[in-house]
C-alpha cells in the first residue's frame, strides 16, 4: 500500500462528513440519501459503506468528530486547572460558547431538535453522547466551587443546566432566527452577561 493511497484513505472519512453536514443543512436528517451524500462528496454510494453504515452512523460521527471532542478538550484542561472555581466557569463557558458562536456545527442540535420524534435513537445518542457528558462537565466545576467554599450549596445538577442555556440559545438562535436579525446578535456579549449573573448567584456569602 503506497503512503500517498493511504493518505487519501484517511481523508475519505473527514471528507464523507464534511459533505454530509452540508446536505443535512440543506435538506435536513429525514430529507438526505447516502447518495445525496456521495454526490456532494463526488463518490459512489458504495464508498460511504466502507467507511459508515447508516445515515445515522455519519450523523453520530459527526457529532462526536466536533461537539464531543470539543468537550472531551475542554474536560482535559478542567482536569489541571489552577485557578479558582469561577474562573475556570468563566473558561469553559467562554470557550464552550465561543464555539457555538462560530462552529458550522451548530446545525446538528438544530437537526436533532426538528426530527427527534422521527428518529428517537439519534435524540438518545445525543441525549448520552453530547448532553450528559457537558452536563457532567458543568456540574464538576459547581461541585469543586461548593466544595471548596467558593460556591453557596447549590444542587450541581441544576446549575450545570444554567450553565448550559446560553449555549443552547447561541446554537437555536444562530440556525433559526439570525437570518431576521437587522444587526448581528454579538453572542460573546451574552455569554459575559450570563457569566456575571451566574457568578454573583453562585458566589458563597457569610451567613
């Protein structure tokens, strides 16, 4: 096998789901074919099959080929992280919504959100894959401020929810509303003004 076949071997699958994100933008998760996908990808249908099984499989790598390495990149920092617990908060959903502000990604909850009663194995793949694991992340960092004294006793579980809704409207606004808006929405703004909000809530004060 020759170096230059096999580089274009590893490519093929970058390349597959860049195709097929653009035609799940377009036509949605119910409305593509794999041959829709082979068309833009400009290869055979039988080429997807060496590389994904299903629709869903090419949805499912895709969403763990972005959004789920940027968490699992995110947790890796979290892990050594020398700072107080609102300053690492401040990092994660500073970098967290960032990403959302600018990822072409951000159609992938849009999809799952439309046809998620259709196909209730790729909202469980979400749910398990994407959701829990940032859920998970969040509530870490709440448990390590309340732990520490830094954060009031506060239920971890429902901050990291807080936590997580200003990504979540970053993501919906971007794919559904933005198109009306007469100026650009300045989403780093948002995530600064949740950020202060949530930090003077969270913040633990003498009794």
């Amino acid at each position: 096998m020759s170096k230059r076949w096999q580089r274009r071997k590893d490519a093929r699958a970058p390349e597959i789901l860049e195709a097929a994100l653009a035609v799940f933008a377009q036509k949605g998760f119910a409305g593509t074919r794999m041959d829709d996908i082979a068309h833009r990808a400009g290869i055979t249908k039988g080429t997807i099959y060496l590389y994904f099984d299903s629709k869903q499989s090419v949805f499912k790598a895709l969403a763990r080929a972005s959004i789920g390495e940027q968490l699992a990149a995110v947790k890796a920092q979290v892990e050594n992280f020398p700072g107080s617990s609102a300053q690492l908060l401040r990092f994660v959903l500073s970098t967290m919504g960032g990403f959302a502000a600018t990822s072409d990604r951000v159609i992938l909850p849009r999809l799952l959100l439309a046809e998620a009663g259709n196909f209730p194995e790729l909202a469980k793949f979400w749910r398990e894959e994407i959701i829990e694991k940032g859920i998970g992340l969040f509530g870490s960092i709440v448990q390590r401020g309340v732990d520490r004294g830094e954060f009031r006793a506060i239920a971890p579980e429902h901050a990291a929810r807080l936590c997580v809704a200003p990504i979540l409207l970053i993501m919906i606004w971007r794919t559904t509303f933005a198109q009306f808006d007469s100026q650009p929405y300045d989403y780093h703004a948002l995530i600064e003004a949740h950020l202060q909000t949530l930090l003077q809530g969270l913040e633990a004060r003498p009794q």
